[in-house]
C-alpha cells in the first residue's frame, strides 16, 4: 500500500507491506530444543544457545504431571539439527512500514531568486518497524520452503537525507 501526501510545497510518501496467511518453521528454535546426542540434554542450552536462551528455563517439562510451556529437552541421534513437531511452527503474517519519505520544496518565488528551478529537502526512513507475532528475526526473510534457520538478520533500518537541485 503506497499513501501520498502533499501539501504547500511539503510530501510525505508512507509504503507498508504485508503477508497475510503464511506459516514458517522456526528450525533456530528447534535446534535449541535438543542436546545435538550428548550425555547431557542440557549440554547446549545457556550460553550456546544465542537468541534462545530467553527462554525461561523453569517453563520445561521434566516428569510426569508437569504443566509446562515447553517440552523436555530431547536427546535426538536420528537428525541431530532437525526435530519435527508443530510447536515449532509460528505464524509468519506481518505488517511493515517499509518506507517514509518527507521532503520539503522551497516556494518557486525563492528558488528563482537563486537562479534554480527547485530546491527540495528530503529525508527517508527504510524498514521503520515491523509486527509480527513469529519469533525469528525477520518473517520477510523466510525461505520459500517456509523454513527459518533463526540466523537471519533482521531488514537494517536506514536513513538518508538529501537535496535535490534543479537548475
């Protein structure tokens, strides 16, 4: 959705985007949930785990009758970096402002004065802010395959500030 405005010499250009409808599979948050076949099922958890050790640890299954948010950490020797079940599929729908432009023309009256057929200041905010309810980084950098491996890095932000001049 690209909005425009202008009024008296001034512009303000909004674009949002979004993804309505789509699901990824948080592998990052999969890996972090098995021990990789060590003795110790909570051999990577802590220090190793990065983004996954916000997690409150004290919310994990560990003997029957447990009400938990999260399952026991799980020794898996078949597919040490992949473990399949639904927990780990999050909603992928966004909302993002991916772009803000405001610029301001000088009265023509002026510019003239100073031998120019324009002179316009603008600025320009890039991937402002985005909503999500996934826990990966960015949900617009899923694959394809609707697959997060977590290590994604967020769409930077970006300013930038300018003149145009028209002689």
């Amino acid at each position: 959705m690209n909005n425009s405005f202008s009024y008296k010499g001034f512009s303000l250009d909004v674009l949002v985007t979004f993804i309505s409808g789509r699901s990824l599979r948080n592998g990052y948050l999969s890996d972090k949930f098995q021990d990789a076949g060590t003795s110790n099922p909570y051999f990577y958890w802590g220090p190793r785990s990065g983004p996954a050790s916000n997690f409150n640890v004290s919310d994990f299954w560990s003997k029957p009758g447990d009400i938990a948010k999260y399952p026991g950490l799980i020794t898996n020797t078949v597919d040490k970096w992949h473990i399949g079940q639904s927990m780990y599929v999050e909603d992928a729908s966004f909302l993002r402002i991916k772009n803000i432009r405001l610029g301001y023309a000088l009265p023509q009256k002026l510019t003239k004065k100073l031998g120019m057929s324009m002179i316009r200041f603008y600025g320009v905010m890039d991937n402002v802010k985005v909503w999500s309810k996934s826990t990966v980084p960015d949900p617009e950098a899923v694959g394809v395959d609707g697959y997060s491996g977590g290590n994604d890095y967020p769409i930077p932000k970006k300013y930038t500030f300018g003149i145009d001049l028209t002689f």
